[in-house]
C-alpha cells in the first residue's frame, strides 16, 4: 500500500525554504526550529504553488515509468484546480509562462 500524506502538499513544500531559513541544520542558526517552522510556513505557501507550477507536467523520465495524464491530475488537484471540473487548469502555450517553459 502507498503511503498518503495527512498534510497538504503545498504545506510540505512550503515547510522546506522554511525549515532551511531557520534550522542550525540548513542555513538558520536554531538548534531546535520546529516550532518556529510550524509557524513560519504559511508565509513560504506562494513559493510552494510556484513550485507546483513548475511540476504540472511530467517530463520524459516521469512518463516513462508513469502516467502523465495521472500526474497532471494529481498536480492540478493540489493546486485547488482538479482537471474534472469546469475551473480545470487548461496550460498555457508554450512560451508564454515563465514559471512553467524550460530556461
């Protein structure tokens, strides 16, 4: 059985830049910064969607061993915006989002 998450997977990713401002383990200086975190981490949640973003689509190492239009799903839903209801995310051409097209 696949393990599923209790929290959201914006709050996960929001928690990393978190953690790694304020823990001794990563570039803070709190020995112990976990209380901090659980509070900081709503202040990281754009940056978290941004990366989400970045990851709507699978790219070809993702595909070859997965499903796209299932990964796409799962990225859509965790941004709010499932791929089954009439708010669908429809992306953008290419080129014309700088969060999404290669560098």
């Amino acid at each position: 059985m696949m393990n599923v998450a209790k929290t959201s997977v914006i709050e996960r990713i929001a928690r990393v830049p978190a953690a790694q401002r304020l823990s001794g383990n990563a570039d803070g200086s709190q020995p112990s910064a976990a209380p901090d975190v659980d509070e900081a981490w709503p202040d990281y949640q754009a940056d978290a969607i941004a990366v989400l973003k970045t990851m709507r689509e699978a790219d070809e190492d993702m595909a070859a061993v997965g499903d796209p239009a299932t990964w796409e799903r799962m990225i859509a839903a965790a941004l709010g915006t499932p791929l089954d209801t009439p708010d669908a995310f429809d992306p953008p051409a290419s080129g014309n989002d700088p969060l999404h097209d290669d560098p």
